[in-house]
C-alpha cells in the first residue's frame, strides 16, 4: 500500500511513504532504486524471540530493523550502512514509527577495516542478533539501482559477500545468531563463508509456489556454535494459484505473526 507524500529529498526524489506489518510500520524510502520489500520483513521477522541487541547491515531505510523492533517491544537496535543520503531516511523512519530511542544509525561501509568500521561506532562482540541483505545484481530485471554508489555495490563478488560475513562474525556476541537473506544463485559461497565461521548453520529455501524453484534462502547460523548444518524443506509463499499468500507468510506480512525456522 503506497501513501505518498511529497518531501524534500537530497537525491531530488520524492520518497514514497509504504506501509508494512498491515500498516503498523510506515517506511518512506526513495522512488528510484534499491527499495525494501517482502526480503526485509522476512529478515526482521526471523529474528529469534527475545533478542536485546540487533545490528543491521546495510541497511537500508532501516525495514528489517523496525520490523524486528515491532515484534520485540525490548530491542535495541543498530541500523548500519555507508549511504549517508540514505540514513537521513532511516532516521526519519525510526522516529516516524517510535523507536527513535531504541535504534542508533551508523554511517559505516561494511567490507571496510576493522579500525574504520570502530571508528564509525560499530562494536565487536556486542550484538545477540546481526541481520542482512546485502544487496545484489538482479539478472533477470536487467539494470541495476539508479543511484551510483548503490548500483556499484549490487554487484556483489563472493569475496565482497564474504567480507560482510566476516563483519557479521566479528560483531556478533558468542552464542548470538547472524542471519542474512539472499538469491538463491549465490547460495555457494553464502554457504561457504557461513559454514567458516559459524555453527548450527540453517537454510531455509524460499519458493514462489509449491513446487517451482527456489528463488531466495535465509540462512542462519549460531557464533562458537559446533553444531551440523541443516537444511530445511522449502516453503511457498504463494498457493498454486491466485496471488494472495498463504497463510503462514500471510500473518508474517500483516505483522500477525514472526518467521518460526
């Protein structure tokens, strides 16, 4: 549900004004470009319960982050990326919505050195839960985002993926859980960079329709964990015909209900 609203914006775009959770959660976010969408209620609803301290990389206008401090009325949270223009939203977005006391903004580039990313404020050790969804080359749309640093950064190699996994380990507290959502197509080296550092890693596939291909995977996995990896059934969004949801992603939308995995 689209509630636009004209409003000046350093890009020269009018933000659209859209609402997640069944209109519980307001985000404005820019017209153009990167825009969140099923991918971040999905990260933000699969946060474990109860979780104090959340950190989201890239992220964004700040959805997944606001939809995981909607289901946990306790969490503090850190919303991180490098788009200072973008930020500026985030902020907007998380006292628009009441969590201005709970969320600190980070203006910080992921895959940089350890040192900067201290400087900027993003601790080591510090966070229960740390979630993303690093941005991507969308093949089959054929372009990339409109904004230039934006589209630079979806074209993610493994070894740049790897770096925000390595980031996601290094602020993570031990026993803390990091998860991302992603494109099936780089499952491989998700998986690699997850299976290095973590334990108890989980993938959940995600499929349009029962039956059809997987498109998306969340993956989770536990800090100092030895567990085995697992491999979940996939699930559908969608029944095999018409285009509501079915049930279960139904209440996830509406904000009725979090992602149990």
């Amino acid at each position: 549900m689209s509630l636009d609203q004209p409003q000046d914006f350093v890009k020269h775009q009018t933000p659209t004004r859209d609402a997640f959770l069944g209109g519980r959660l307001i985000v404005s976010q820019p017209r153009h470009g990167f825009r969140a969408g099923l991918d971040s209620v999905l990260l933000g609803a699969a946060v474990a319960p109860g979780s104090p301290w959340l950190l989201d990389l890239g992220c964004g206008v700040g959805t997944a982050g606001l939809v995981a401090m909607s289901h946990w009325p306790d969490m503090v949270a850190t919303l991180a990326d490098r788009d200072k223009d973008i930020l500026a939203l985030t902020r907007d977005n998380a006292a628009a919505n009441g969590f201005s006391a709970r969320t600190t903004v980070l203006a910080v580039d992921v895959t940089a050195k350890g040192a900067e990313r201290h400087a900027a404020g993003l601790a080591e050790n510090a966070y229960a839960s740390v979630i993303a969804n690093p941005p991507f080359f969308d093949a089959g749309a054929g372009t990339l985002a409109g904004e230039g640093g934006r589209a630079g950064a979806r074209h993610m190699d493994p070894a740049t993926l790897d770096l925000w996994i390595k980031t996601a380990a290094g602020c993570a507290t031990p026993g803390g859980e990091v998860i991302f959502v992603y494109p099936v197509e780089s499952l491989s080296p998700l998986l690699a960079g997850f299976t290095q550092r973590f334990g108890a890693v989980t993938v959940l596939p995600l499929t349009p329709r029962p039956g059809q291909a997987v498109t998306r995977v969340l993956v989770r996995a536990i800090k100092g964990s030895r567990a085995p990896l697992t491999m979940l059934a996939s699930r559908a969004l969608h029944g095999d015909e018409g285009r509501g949801f079915l049930p279960e992603f139904d209440a996830i939308f509406r904000g009725e209900a979090r992602l149990v995995w």
